[in-house]
C-alpha cells in the first residue's frame, strides 16, 4: 500500500483524483492523509468539515473500481493501520 501524508490540503479526495488521472500513480492500493483538510468533499459532493486533531483521508484500491461495502472499507482501514509504524 502507499502512503501520501499531507500536513495540509484542500481535499484527500481530489489530491487523490489528481493523481490517479495524471497517471502518478504506479501501483495500488493508495492512501492520500493529511492533518488538515481545508475544503474536505464527502459523500455526494457534501462539504466534509475538519476538526482539530483528527485525521481526513482518501484511499482507492485500483483506478476503476467504483464503490466498496461497509466491511470492505473496514478491512482496508485495518490494512492501513496495520502498516504504520
């Protein structure tokens, strides 16, 4: 898995969208995190609000894929975890 950590950014999800369209990235599952999110999109283009010492992020599997479940999202998210140091 890779790992793109921000101090600051606008928006994981677009960062993320930037990369995966101008073809940067090399390999999957990608992770893009930030400490602070300054204009943070959620679910259906929803304004996504940033709280102090929270953690926003991003992650997509493979370039087409298009929805994950629940379990799906909470395995990747275990995945995540597991790999920090």
């Amino acid at each position: 898995m890779i790992h793109y950590h921000l101090d600051t950014v606008d928006s994981t999800q677009r960062h993320l969208c930037e990369l995966v369209t101008q073809k940067k990235i090399d390999s999957y599952p990608i992770v893009v995190s930030t400490s602070v999110q300054t204009a943070g999109v959620g679910r259906k283009s929803d304004k996504w609000h940033h709280f102090p010492e929270s953690l926003a992020f991003s992650f997509a599997y493979q370039e087409s894929f298009n929805t994950l479940t629940a379990i799906e999202i909470g395995v990747a998210l275990c995945q995540f975890i597991s790999q920090l140091p």
